[in-house]
C-alpha cells in the first residue's frame, strides 16, 4: 500500500513585508513515497478510477454510515470487481449507477467488503501459547471475584470470542478460582453479530473443536452445537465500529486478531495508540501473525514473536484525552483553503507565529510535531539547523547543531511533559569561524486544531555573533582543522547510516505490507472456498432431486406403455420411451438426431410434414396410424412447451388401439347377423300359424 506522508518544507517568500508578517509560504512535500513496484497497479487504479471509488465510498458511507475509504484499496476493488462478475458490468462508472439505482445492491456490496473469516481456535498453537503465557499468569495474579474484561474488536459470528471465554474457563478450573468475566465481541456486521448471539454452530465445527471441548461447552443437537449457557453468561455482543465509536476501557486482553491488515499504514497508526489507551497497565494486546505494531515500540513490548502477543508498556503521552473519528464522517462541512484564512486565523500554525511575534522579537525559529519532524521554517536557521533543504534530514534533533543537540533534547522532551514553555539561556555555538550566542525556547502550540501536538522552537540570538581569531599555533592550528575534517567525515557517516535505516525501516515495511496483502488474499480465498462448498452443497442436492425426479419419470413412462418421443425446434430427438422402438426404429445413441433419419414402421409415413405443420401453427393434431404389422394407433402430435411458456419442440405420443378397431370392423357382420335372426323369427311364427 503506497502511503505518503505529508510535511511541509519552507519556501522563501519574495513579497513586500508590508504585505504579510511572515516570510514564508508553507508548501507540501512527499517525504516518504514509496516507488513504482508491487503497488503499482494500485496506484494507476487510484489515479483511474479515484472519482467512482470516491462516489463508491460516499454511498456506502450514506447507506451504511460506514467509511471504507481507509481501507486498502485493492482489497477493495477486488470486491468490488467480483461484485461488478455477477452483474457483467465491466466499466466502474456503470456499477456506480448501478449502486445508486438498486440500494439492495450497496447492501450486498456492504456485506462483500466484511470479509468474516473465522473459526473456533484458529491457530490452535496460538492459544496454547495465549493459555499458558497470558491467562493462566495473568489469573494467578488477581485476587478471587476480580473482573476479568477483554474486548474482540471485528468478531464476525462469534467463534473467536467463545475461543477465548473456553479457554479462560479452562484457566479458571485448573487454578481453582473464580472471577467475573466480562468478554465484548464487538463488530459492525449485524447479521453475524445475530449468529453470535445465538451461539449455535454447524457440526462441522468438530473438525476444529476436540471432542472433550465439544462435550464440555456445547450441547449437542440433531445437525447443530450451542454453546453452553456457562460460556454464554461470560460474553456480551453488540454493534461497534472500532474506527468511529469509543472504544472499551480497562481492559485486560485485546484480540483483534487479521484487522489491521485490511487498514491502510496511516489508519494502522493511529489505530494502535487508541488500542493502548484501552488496555490497563500490562494489558496484553493479541494480534494475527502478519500483523505488527509498526513505529509504537514505545507503547508495547513483544512477548511472543510468532504469534504476535505484545504487552502495554506504560507510555506517558499515548492517553488519548478524546475520540475523533479515525476516518471521515458523511455529514461534516468542506474545510475553507483560502490562504487568507490559513493566514490570518489565530488557531493557524501562521496565525500562532505571528501572534508569538507580537510579544518577542523576530527570531529564527522551526514548528515540529510531537516527534520532532520539522513542518515549517521560519527565517534563517542555517547556523542552528544543518542541511535543511536534505530531504535525508527531517527531524529536527539529526538537522541540530552538535553544540545543541544536548539542550534541544533536553528542552524538548521537558516542553512535551510539562506543556509548558521550557527556556536554555546564553548558549554557545561554535562554527568554524564564529561564536554564536543563543536563548534555546520551546513551547507547545496549544489552542490551534491540529490533530496531532505541535511545538515552537525559537533561536533568539543575544548578541552579534563573534569571529572566532584563528591560533598562532600551526599545530594547533593543524589539529583543529583535522577534528573538523572528522566532524564532517562523522556527520556524513552518520547521515549514509540515517539513510540506509531508512532504506530499511522501507523495506520492512514494503514485505510487512506484501505480507498482509497476502494475508488478506488467503482470508478472501477462504471466503470463496467456504462459498463454493455451500454452493456445491446445493448443487448436489438440485442433482439427486433431478435424479429422483429422472427416475419417476422413467417409471411413469414405462407403467403406463405409451409411447413417446421428445423432439427440439430442429426435429432433433431429445427424449423417447421404449414402447416407441415398436415402430420407429431408435437407439439410446440416436438421441441428437433428426427425426427423418429413420426409417418407421409406419404404412403411407407423412410424419415428417405432420411434425413441422403443428410446429408452424402450434396447433395439436392427432391422426389414426396403421402399422405395416397392421396395428392400430392414434398418434397425438403438440407443441412442447416450457415452465416460461416458450415453445421448445414437439412431443409424439402414440396409443394402440388394434383392438378397438377390430372390434370396429365386426359391427356390419353383427347388423346383418340381427337381420337374419329376425327374418327366421318371422318365417318360425309363419310356420306356427
């Protein structure tokens, strides 16, 4: 994930001092931009595609009061292209149409970007070592009815929160004591958070629960386990976003185990101070194995390296005294960039200066973070701040002159713990020909709405610097111009390592990035896994239903004797039952072939042209046929229609009926037989009389 961090450095301003108190103009500079490689089509997408992402965002953000704008982006978009797969749309700005036509669609889209992969005692090891290095110490150092709390920030369904509370039941009863446990299993996916209240669970959870766990905290049911109501007691779920929403306090144990690796850098940063603020002192931070604190060393230390288990440290300046939003929120006015404002507003950086000018005179001076990266620069610092325009240099203790680096840090350090303006009188600064004479000044810059701590360093000379008159030693003389030849030679060995720990610390972060990016794809492939294991599921089912249903057919069509035949459009033969082979002469192998390919058993054969007329006029037709065997049959000719009413080809059915026209053909026989019965019935009652 490419991730520009921006600073400012200074540019000499040539306007008239009448104009404008400053002379200066703050211009933004990328400081840390990572060059073109395995992000590159990231950052091409971004630049391509930055206005529908941007719209993307914002409709998400209005439907679901939810901003993934922070979130890496091409995680993303590949949700989003798989999104974009079921509705064939290839071009991003007609999926956003889409989106703003069909609000069921941002629902689905919502639910894509969550990617809940979880799993009871994912990473068994990890909770071995989670029972055995965390809990059961962490237990054994609480007094009996102490309240345990923990929070699962991102919990999906639950699985990972009745981990943890089964595991911490399992500290509870070999240590033989007790405590109120409060674990939160928070997410911003209600549906899941309805699974987890639940806790019931498919059986297929046995493959990752053992057997003695299963029957110690589950209830087994006919195609299901639920938790045991013991281990539901411990848990408390609810709707929480981790990014906007405050956060739990005083807790003992966080796990967030793969979050942070669907955040940008930036967002992981200030992610990490706000996961220390809830932790008490020596809390345990739990995070996935790809996943690390970044740059806040100073706020956790590592206890297991594998699985990535950290301890709080106690840091003074991490408490976070409020909870701005980490993202962006939907409902905030655009910030006004006019210059005059940024200028003139008292609560500016600018603004501050000028105000700080009022009441001392005009010295040099520098405006750093809490870290102490420079972001402004104001008059001439050169025979204070070295290499300023090096954009190896941005802190200001490396850009420090060596005579005061000491009193800088020392000052500085105080001016961040007692927010308060820390003063070093009538300092001397040796250069190589002149003696400066200084008041080191720095003071916190309180009242202006920066997001992060900025403080004011001022150079205030006291007197007219004074050449330094060179000794009449040459030995001397020699020495003092080797020590400043190995001052430089030092200064430039230390910038070469400053640079390549850069270089490093860049490269570290390039392989921890491609390292969650690969995280992320694998959690994305076990989504689509667990996806096309359901879906198959299904399919199978559809299979043996349309089996069944092929085998009733079959059945029918044998018990009733009818024969039939299926043709397509084409006359091709789709389908045809046995009895059809009495007179059309067929074969399992002949299906595909047209009907008029075959010979039949049928005597003046016009099948062919009777076919194609019901076709024509889908009208249904039937005819009495005689066979060359002399058989009868009546043959019903329809059209065959689908479940949509389309027209798919034609169905024959032929019905014999020999029998009833035999019988047919003894009726005159029958009359004639009556005739000369009643004739010799007259001609006995003439002989009677």
């Amino acid at each position: 994930m490419m991730h520009v961090s921006t600073a400012f450095k200074y540019k000499k301003n040539n306007l008239d001092s009448s104009n404008t108190k400053t002379d200066f103009i703050p211009i933004p500079v990328s400081i840390s931009e990572e060059p073109h490689g395995t992000e590159h089509f990231v950052n091409s997408l971004k630049e391509e595609f930055s206005s529908d992402l941007q719209q993307i965002f914002s409709i998400l953000g209005t439907y679901t009061g939810h901003d993934f704008s922070s979130y890496k982006l091409n995680t993303i978009y590949r949700r989003i292209e798989m999104r974009m797969s079921n509705y064939n749309i290839l071009d991003l700005s007609q999926y956003v149409c889409l989106l703003k036509e069909k609000p069921e669609e941002v629902n689905e889209l919502f639910k894509s970007l969550l990617i809940g992969v979880t799993s009871f005692f994912r990473d068994t090891d990890a909770f071995d070592g989670l029972k055995f290095d965390v809990l059961l110490k962490l237990l054994q150092s609480k007094k009996q009815n102490y309240c345990i709390r923990i929070w699962v920030p991102a919990c999906s369904t639950g699985e990972e929160v009745y981990s943890i509370a089964m595991v911490l039941h399992e500290c509870m009863d070999e240590l033989k004591q007790y405590y109120h446990v409060q674990i939160f299993g928070t997410d911003i996916d209600v549906s899941a958070l309805e699974v987890a209240r639940a806790g019931v669970y498919p059986e297929t959870i046995a493959m990752d629960v053992t057997p003695d766990r299963l029957s110690r905290f589950f209830i087994k049911t006919k195609n299901t386990y639920r938790i045991k109501k013991e281990i539901r007691q411990m848990v408390i779920f609810g709707e929480q976003n981790i990014l906007k929403d405050p956060p739990f306090t005083k807790v003992e144990l966080i796990s967030c185990r793969n979050l942070l690796i669907y955040f940008n850098v930036e967002l992981q940063k200030k992610l990490i101070p706000l996961l220390h603020y809830s932790l008490r002192s020596q809390g345990i931070l739990f995070l996935g194995m790809s996943e690390s604190i970044g740059g806040s060393g100073n706020l956790f230390k590592l206890i297991d390296p594998r699985w990535k288990i950290f301890e709080r440290k106690d840091a003074p300046f991490a408490a976070l005294q409020t909870f701005p939003d980490l993202v962006r929120s939907f409902d905030v006015k655009p910030v006004c960039k006019n210059d005059n404002v940024l200028n003139n507003n008292p609560e500016s950086l600018i603004g501050f200066i000028n105000k700080f000018f009022l009441d001392y005179p005009r010295s040099p001076c520098a405006v750093v973070n809490n870290k102490g990266d420079v972001c402004y620069i104001e008059g001439k610092v050169n025979n204070y701040l070295l290499s300023v325009t090096d954009p190896i240099f941005s802190n200001v203790f490396s850009l420090a002159h060596t005579d005061l680096k000491h009193a800088l840090s020392i000052a500085f350090h105080k001016a961040t713990i007692h927010k308060k303006e820390i003063i070093y009188e009538s300092l001397e600064i040796k250069s190589t020909d002149t003696l400066f004479t200084l008041n080191l000044k720095v003071l916190p810059m309180t009242g202006i709405n920066y997001s992060e701590d900025m403080f004011l360093i001022v150079f205030e000379e006291l007197i007219t610097p004074v050449p330094i008159k060179p000794s009449t030693n040459s030995s001397a003389l020699v020495l003092s111009n080797k020590i400043c030849e190995l001052q430089h030679e030092l200064h430039d060995s230390k910038a070469k390592l400053e640079s390549t720990n850069e270089q490093l610390q860049f490269t570290k972060e390039e392989f921890q990035s491609t390292n969650e990016e690969i995280v992320t794809t694998k959690e994305e492939l076990q989504v689509l896994n667990d996806e096309l294991i359901s879906l198959n599921i299904d399919l199978q089912q559809k299979i043996d239903q349309l089996a069944s249903a092929n085998d009733d057919v079959t059945n029918l069509f044998n018990s009733t004797g009818i024969a039939t035949i299926f043709l397509d459009k084409d006359l091709c033969i789709k389908r045809f039952t046995p009895k059809a082979q009495d007179f059309i002469y067929l074969l399992k192998t002949d299906i595909g072939r047209s009907i008029s390919h075959f010979a039949t058993n049928i005597q003046n054969n016009s099948l062919t042209e009777d076919i194609q007329e019901v076709l024509n006029t889908l009208v249904e037709t039937t005819f009495d046929i005689q066979t060359k065997d002399d058989d009868w049959y009546h043959m019903r000719i329809l059209p065959y229609r689908t479940t949509s009413n389309t027209i798919d080809g034609v169905v024959i059915t032929f019905i014999e009926i020999t029998t009833h026209k035999n019988a047919g053909n003894l009726m005159p026989f029958t009359e004639t037989l009556k005739d000369m019965l009643d004739e010799t019935k007259n001609i006995l009652d003439a002989l009677s009389e």
